[in-house]
C-alpha cells in the first residue's frame, strides 16, 4: 500500500486558518473586559476597568496557549498567571491609594475585608486593595472558564454563560449608581453574535449529517430537522413577543441598589453620643488628646475648630450621630458649599494622643484623607476609623471651611419640610417650662436669625460654665438646668447643658438645629480635654449650617433667670438620668460566588462533573468563609477596645446565642431580665435532651447573673471596669454559649457554627 505524500498546508492556508480561530477568544476577551467597564462607572478612577481588562486578556491568551496540552495541566497554569496579575494589581491599588505598608500586608488585609468593604465602599469607590481583589479575581476565573469551555470543547454559546454572568454581576453591584448602561449592553449582545456567526476551523467542507441515507430516510431527516428548526424559531418568537414589553418596562425602572441589605461599619455608644464625654474632659482638663499641625487657608487666620462628630438626632434622652457609614478611600464626596459661602482649604497633620473611640477628629468639610482608613458619612461630614484610635496614630486631611455670609443672616429664612424633618423633630415629653421659654423667645423675636441670636443671648446671660457639672441632656436634666435653684445646683452646667438646651429650644421655636462635639485648639501643638467643646449649629436657606455660641463671656455674673422668666412650679430637681447604653449591630457581609472552573473535555459529562465540583468548591468556600467571620467577629468583641467594649461585647455573644437557640430577646428587656431568661432557657434546652447532660465545668446558668452585673458596671460606670473582668466576661459568655450549643442536635450544632445570623443582626 502506497501513503500518499503529506501535502503541506500553504502560507494563505495557515492565515486562513489563524483569521478563524482568531474571533471567539477576542469576543471572550471583550465580553470580560466589558463587565469592567460597567463596573468602573462606580469607581473614582479607571484603575479598575484597565485591571479587569488586563485579567480578561491574560486569562484567554493563556488557555490558548495551552491548548495543545492536556486538560488538567490548564487550570494550574492560568491559576499561577492568576496569582502574579492579582499580586501586580493589588500592589498598583496600593500605590494608586498611598496605603502604608508591604505587599503581604496589603495583600492580605484585601482577602480579609475584600467582600464587606466592596459592599459598604462610598460611591464613588476608590480602586484600593480591597476593592479591586474580587473583581480581578472574578473576571479572571470568568475568562479562563469561558475559554476552555468555547475554545476546548468547542461549546460556544455555552462558554458565553461565565462572561453573562459576570456582566449581570456588575450590573447588578452597579444598581442605581449610575446611569443605565445601554452602550456597553448592546455592544455586548454584539460582540456575542459576532462570535457565534464566525465559522469554526475546518480543514474541508462540513460533512452533511444524512449523506449515506436512503432517500426516504434523508426525505424524513430533512423534514424532521426542518419541523424542529420552525418550532425553534416559533418559540424564540413567541418568547420575544413575551419579554419584549417587559425588559422595555424595565428600562426606566430605577434597580434596587444591592448595599441596601448590608449593613454598615457601626460605632460604641460613646462614638454615637460623644457629647456625653464632655464633662470627662472638663475634669481632666490637662489629658493631651491629640497633636495639631494646620496648614493651608487657616493658618494665618487663627485655628479653625476641629470636628468630632455632628448629632442630629434627639430621643428626649441623648443625643445621637445617627450616621451611616460607609467604607471612602483617599478622595470623599464633595459636597456642594453654600451658594454664598466663602471656601478656603485647610490641611492638617493630626497624631492622636489620649483620644479613644472610631470618630476621627477633622476640620469640616473633609475632602481627602491620607494616613488611615475612614468611613465616611455624607450627610454629616462624621469620619470614623473603623478600626479604632490607637495611641501615635497619625494621618493627614484636607478641608473646605465654609465662611457664611454674616450680612445674608438677618434676612434668611430657614427650610422645613420632609428634607430637614429629622433636624427639626421634638421628641415628645418636653417639659411644660421649657415649650413656655421657647415660646416666649420666639415671640419677641420674628426673624429666624434673630429667634437663635435671642436664645444664644438669654443662655449667655443668665448661666454658669463650671467644670464639675453632672453630664446628662435628657428632657429632666435640662429643665434642671433651665429652672433649676442655684443653690440646689440649678442653672449650671458644661458646654453639653449649653448646646443641647440651645438645640432644643432652637427646635420648640421651629429652628432646625443639631449639636457639633469637637474641639478648638489655641494652635498649633497639642490639644487638650480642655480644649474639647460642643457648640449648636442653626441651617439657614442659602447660607447653610450656622454656628452659634451660647456660652457665657469670661468673668461675666449671671441675671437671675426669674428676671425674664418665671416658670411655673414644678417638682423637685431630678436625679440625672445616664444616656443608655447602644450595642452595635455587625454587618453582614454577602459574598459573591467565583464563576465556576469546567475540565476542558469534550464530553458532556466532563462538564457536568466539572460544574458540579465547582459548585461544591464555592459552596465549600462561602461555609469556610461564614466560619472565619464569625470567629473574627467574636474575637473582635472578646479582645478588641477598651475592658467595657469587651464587657458589651461578650454580652451580645450571649444575647446572640440565645437567638440562635430560637429564644431572642428584645431591646426592652433590662440586663437582669435577659439573664433571667437566658438561665430559663439553658434549663430547658438539657431538660429536652436529657441525654445530654451538663458536663463537669459546664455553667449552671447563674453565671449570666455574673455578666449582667458585669454590664451594668460598663454602663453606668464607665471605666471602672478592669481587664481582668473583662477577660472573665469573655469566658463567661464562651461557656454559656458552648454549654447553650451542646444541648442542641449535632446536626444543629453544625448549623450554629456556619449561621450567618450573628454578621446581620441589629441591636
């Protein structure tokens, strides 16, 4: 038998052949890059869509390069190159977002906190570490798996589904963020068929399916195929005709925004009421809390105030922040100034000192932050370091300081409806005497600004600053302050009594008002507890928010009040009534699955497998993932903060076991009353097993009498607690919760370990 001569392919042959197989990785690779242009439309910068772009390229390239080689060697390949593009990329974030420290250190603070931060970032987001690790990764797996599904197994449409994916992802994290992305959808939907209309390599004509048939059989093939590929096309029509009317409805509906289901960083009770650390400091007048360097606008103009935090919101018993934070980058949303207002910008090198807590001290309106990571609350202007302060911390901000015009305040009027109802709400239960003096101001007084001038001007004159003042601004303590007999310890208090009654009676004469705790340092140099102030601020139209000055002037003796007031009588003064103590909520990061990995072979079996062994990994993954930020959660209450953020936090490991074991209890309920509760409740879980009974060392129930009185302390007396019982409330806690679990099912405790609940729950 004679071979015949191998016919060597000519050079038009080989370009021919190349030109085809060209169009599907590029359709992959634009499908990918797409995904990063949409999801770039939320960023600050087009770090991310290059970043993407580049993981789209290098993961189809490296499946066509390794197509001649066996399946399995694939997958390590591209999982290697993966590794090197995301260590470049997250050290291009890094450098882009000046963050301090290594590689490694970066690297893997952005595979802690890469899914929560992505989550809860500040639209918008600035490509960090922890922004852009997931997207990467995401469109890099999205690339390797289309390309070896399109390209090994030669299933086209079938390797467009990891990219679609993807997109849909991207457009779904986008929401309302942004406007409609109709340019990159239709180029998408483009590019797709674009791949799907380009012919396949063939070295020869395509073999027809019903050559070698009898004609009646191939008649009868034909028909059938003929008859399928109507009612294909009959069933794509009707599905057209159907969806049509409903995607075009969609078109203009506004999309859910996914952040609205995850919570934000929150803050400790003394973060969300600071104005109640005021007396503190007027105490120890001589603590150094931070060090100032000002440059900029303000320094030959004095030293500006420095921002702590800004309180809006007024139960009738505390002050709160009530901000949401969100995790901001280097850059913040800038807000629009006054329309009259006189900016100039102010920076400022701050190293904390003695200063404890999350909010992060800053002259207002902060615009660029270097030096830590802040959360960040527009509405406000509130920074925190989720983190928390930590002694030598230094970081670097800059500001736009408003200046109001003072000649538009006579004559400005002041907003009111939905826009600004929660800064002109009066909670209910105002004491008579205090809605009869703030009638009375506002009567006298027409002009919105003469109405906040004349009660500056009445507190100023008929009160006393004195250092050692109980702290409290609940409805009681201020009418005490308000009417309050001199000799009794009436009509005397710090800054706290002078801003909040301000506030309050500013809100009862139907000005908008809020509360600002912060400092105003002498200058350059250390700022002291004596340097600490709270000060209210009145929103006038088209000149903003307004600071005023309620305080006495130096060495200046107070009017009786009884010369311009006299209230009716009332009871006796009231004991001071402590803010109550707020329990954090936690936030609950949602992670997001990794396109799934096939094997490349040519069978539909191996695709199956492959899909369903991608799906246990993720499954596998996200259960490891859930484990890791429970325990991160529980070491970050148990150990991290002060002993009485230790002591809260092992209390709410209790209260979170108790809802785990189905028998949650509410806000309402005092201390006491939850450990009644609790012991009731670990009694009855052993008695419905009794299989399972209390082993040596196991808790008896009484110990969460033991972590009440613990909390109480932490509450009503901050800073007694020592590390040592902080450190015996954390055991207390861990023992009731493993005694509570160990009562329960195996197949329950398994559930308790992997329960996202504890990441989500408000307190």
């Amino acid at each position: 038998m004679v071979t015949p001569p191998r016919v060597e392919p000519s050079a038009d042959g080989r370009v021919a052949r190349a030109l085809r197989a060209v169009p599907v990785p590029a359709a992959l690779i634009v499908l990918v890059a797409l995904s990063g242009v949409v999801l770039g439309r939320v960023y600050a910068d087009p770090l991310l869509t290059r970043l993407m772009a580049g993981a789209a390229v290098g993961s189809v390239l490296v499946s066509v390069a390794a197509r001649r080689l066996p399946s399995w060697l694939v997958a390590p390949l591209s999982v290697a190159a993966l590794a090197g593009w995301t260590l470049l990329s997250l050290r291009l974030a890094a450098a882009h977002a000046a963050l301090p420290g290594g590689l490694g250190e970066v690297a893997a603070d952005a595979a802690r906190n890469a899914i929560p931060r992505l989550l809860t970032a500040m639209i918008p987001v600035e490509p960090a570490p922890d922004t852009v690790l997931v997207p990467v990764v995401a469109a890099w797996l999205a690339g390797l798996t289309a390309a070896e599904v399109a390209l090994r197994a030669g299933r086209v449409l079938l390797g467009y589904l990891p990219p679609a994916l993807l997109y849909a992802g991207a457009l779904y994290v986008v929401g309302p963020n942004a406007d409609p992305a109709i340019g990159p959808t239709v180029l998408f939907a483009a590019v797709a068929a674009a791949g799907l209309a380009t012919p396949g390599r063939r070295d020869g004509p395509a073999p027809d399916p019903v050559a070698g048939l009898s004609p009646a059989v191939r008649a009868a093939v034909r028909l059938r195929l003929v008859a399928a590929s109507a009612a294909g096309l009959a069933v794509v029509v009707a599905l057209a005709a159907l969806l049509a009317p409903v995607v075009a409805a969609q078109v203009d509906e506004r999309p859910v925004d996914p952040r609205r289901y995850v919570e934000p960083p929150r803050v400790e009770s003394l973060d969300e009421n600071p104005l109640i650390r005021i007396s503190g400091w007027a105490l120890n007048p001589d603590q150094r809390l931070l060090d100032v360097r000002t440059s900029g606008g303000a320094a030959g103009d004095g030293s500006p105030r420095i921002r702590l935090a800004v309180l809006s919101d007024y139960d009738g018993v505390t002050w709160r922040v009530g901000a949401t934070y969100r995790n901001a980058g280097r850059i913040l949303p800038a807000a629009e100034p006054a329309p009259n207002a006189a900016t100039d910008e102010v920076r400022q090198e701050i190293t904390v000192g003695d200063l404890t807590g999350r909010l992060l001290p800053a002259v207002p309106m902060p615009r660029e932050v270097t030096g830590a990571r802040v959360a960040y609350d527009p509405a406000t202007g509130t920074l925190i370091r989720p983190e928390g302060l930590a002694p030598g911390l230094r970081y670097e901000v800059s500001s736009v300081r408003e200046r109001p015009d003072a000649n538009l305040l006579p004559t400005a009027n002041v907003p009111a409806g939905d826009e600004v109802a929660r800064v002109l709400r009066v909670a209910d239960g105002a004491p008579e005497p205090v809605r009869r003096l703030a009638t009375q101001l506002a009567e006298s007084n027409g002009a919105p600004y003469a109405r906040a001038d004349a009660i500056a001007t009445f507190l100023a004159e008929h009160y006393r600053v004195t250092a050692d003042a109980p702290s409290g601004h609940a409805y009681p303590n201020l009418a005490f302050f308000l009417f309050g007999p001199r000799n009794g310890g009436g009509q005397r208090g710090t800054s706290e009594q002078f801003a909040a009654a301000f506030a309050v009676l500013g809100r009862l004469a139907g000005l908008p008002t809020r509360v600002v705790v912060g400092f105003e340092p002498k200058g350059d140099g250390p700022v002291r507890a004596a340097d600490a102030y709270a000060w209210p601020e009145v929103l006038f139209d088209g000149v903003g928010w307004v600071p005023f000055d309620p305080m006495p002037r130096p060495d200046s003796e107070p009017r009786p009040v009884e010369e311009d007031f006299r209230p009716q009588p009332e009871d006796p003064p009231p004991s001071e009534v402590p803010a109550p103590t707020e329990e954090p909520s936690a936030t609950p990061p949602a992670a997001a699955p990794a396109p799934g990995r096939s094997g490349g072979g040519l069978g539909t079996p191996v695709l199956v497998g492959g899909g369903a062994g991608g799906l246990l990994l993720v499954v596998g993954a996200v259960l490891a993932v859930l484990v890791a930020m429970r325990r991160r959660l529980t070491r970050s209450r148990l150990d991290a903060g002060d002993p009485g953020e230790r002591v809260a936090g092992a209390w709410r490991e209790l209260t979170d076991a108790l809802r785990l074991a189905g028998h949650p209890v509410g806000p309402d309920l005092a201390a006491a009353e939850v450990a009644e509760r609790a012991r009731r409740t670990l009694a009855e879980a052993r008695a419905a097993r009794p299989g399972e009974g209390a082993a040596s060392g196991d808790p008896d129930g009484a110990v969460v009498d033991e972590l009440a009185g613990l909390l109480n302390q932490a509450g009503f007396a901050p800073g007694s607690v020592t590390p040592e019982q902080a450190e015996r409330a954390a055991r207390l806690s861990a023992g009731f919760a493993d005694a509570l679990r160990a009562a329960r099912s195996r197949w329950r405790q398994v559930l308790w370990t992997v329960h996202p609940g504890p990441l989500r729950w408000r307190r």
